[in-house]
C-alpha cells in the first residue's frame, strides 16, 4: 500500500524552512564533509560523491549512494525528495555557465576527446559551485546550471554567484594570455522562483528550479559572449559589490516584451 501523500502546505512549509533556514546542524556538517571530500561525480544535494577516495567515506559511514531512480542524487537525499515532493517560491540567486561554439568544437575532436572535455567542464564548474555552496541545478548538453538559496549559501548569494562566475571562468583559462582550453559565457541573476521536487511517470524524482528568473539566467548565458559574465541589474545591486567602471548593456532577451539591462564583468 503507497503512504498517503503529505498535505500541500506542509510539503511548502518543509522546502520554505530548507530552502530559506537552511538544514539541521547535523545535515550542516555532514555537508561541509562532503564538499570536501575528493571524487566525481556527486549528489547535486548533499554534494556526497560517487567515485574516488572520498566515496569510500561517504558510502560506509553515511550509507550515501547513487540513487537507482536519478543518479544525479544520492539515495537518501532522493528517497526525501520523493517523499516531499512540491515545492516554494524564494529569491535565489542562480549562476548559468555554456559552452560557446559545442557544435564546432565536437566535429573538429573524436568522441572520446570531446566527451572528456565535457566532462572536465562538468568537474571545474561543478566544484566550484559546490565549494560556493550552491546546489547544482543542471549538468546537460554544454550547459552547467547552480542554484545559489540562502539556507545553503547564505545571505549574500548574489554575491557568491558572482564570486562563483569569475572562478569558473579563471580556472577554464579566460583570465589567462593563452586562449582558455573551453570557450564560455556565463550568466547570473537574482530572482524569485520555485525550487523544489519534481516526479515523472517513470518514477524518478528530481530537485530543480522553476520560473522566470530561471529562464532570463540560462538567457544571460547563452547572449555572453566568450569569456564574459553577464549580471542582472538584480544581482549586482543585491550583491553589493565594487568591481569598479563596468560596461552596462542593454539586452532584448527572449520573451521579453522590455530591454533588459546587466551589468558585464569581461574574463
């Protein structure tokens, strides 16, 4: 017999505390463990890894393993999401990150080489994020996506977003004289959206966001050009930060019916 459901407003009231609050200390500490532990991939929740040395840890003393449902989480931390599944509304700050010129780059490499590269795109940015406290929103194609909520991140998540952005494009060779070994374009912005757990029919259940500011964050990225980091007025203003005589541009994104203005950051 499947357990009865969990009323509406206490599934909201649930991902409102998480998701603003922030966890229990225990939770806390065990987080704080785990993103320092080595090994890719991880749990896009709790940042548990999968492989290497720090696995080891992680799956005899926490019982943390893949989930068989969505290997993007750890079994624990998707049999919670499934048990709450919904969801709130909060303001969050997401951090956006695509490759520039994927198509091109794939035909000039083989398979193998290209899926490499991907992959080594996947873990620089990704423990970034994790080593900034975001929960890693999306890992597909040539895009890398993380959510920046204050019980996780803190307060000031529009700035470590921001902080985040500039680290990726440093480690991915922009900030260098040589040209960066992956081309990309990054985007931030501060917003309100839904976070939460969502299902499919096929029974696999998935942490994720929702909304508008989602939306105009994967834009931002996707009109960057190489090696820039372009942020909401939204973000930069709540993020409080000094980086000086920037550039302000004004976007017509996708959708919107207004000129969008950001503020851009050059690698």
């Amino acid at each position: 017999m499947s357990e009865k459901p969990l009323p509406d407003a206490v599934v909201e009231e649930y991902w409102r505390t998480y998701l603003i609050e922030g966890e229990n200390e225990s939770e806390r500490r065990q987080r704080q463990l785990f993103k320092f532990l080595p090994g890719n991939p991880r749990c896009k929740n709790c940042y548990a890894p999968f492989q290497g040395a720090g696995s080891i840890v992680t799956r005899s003393f926490f019982g943390k393993l893949p989930s068989k449902l969505n290997p993007q989480l750890c079994n624990v931390c998707e049999k919670l999401a499934r048990e709450h599944q919904g969801g709130a509304e909060i303001e969050l700050s997401l951090l956006f990150a695509d490759v520039r010129g994927s198509t091109t780059i794939a035909e000039s490499m083989n398979p193998t080489e290209y899926s490499q590269l991907i992959n080594r795109f996947y873990s620089t940015s990704t423990e970034i994020m994790v080593h900034t406290d975001a929960l890693i929103d999306k890992i597909i194609g040539d895009q890398v996506a993380g959510m920046y909520v204050p019980g996780i991140a803190g307060q000031d998540h529009p700035r470590r977003a921001i902080e985040a952005a500039k680290k990726i494009l440093e480690d991915t060779g922009h900030k260098s004289s040589e040209e960066p070994w992956i081309q990309l374009g990054v985007g931030v912005h501060t917003g309100t959206a839904f976070v939460g757990s969502l299902g499919s029919e096929q029974g696999t259940t998935d942490i994720t966001v929702l909304g508008d500011a989602a939306n105009i964050a994967a834009r931002l990225s996707t009109n960057a050009g190489v090696g820039e980091i372009l942020v909401s007025d939204a973000a930069y203003s709540s993020a409080g930060l000094d980086l000086g005589d920037l550039e302000q541009r004004e976007l017509q994104l996708k959708g919107k019916s207004e000129p969008f203005m950001v503020w851009v950051i050059p690698g």
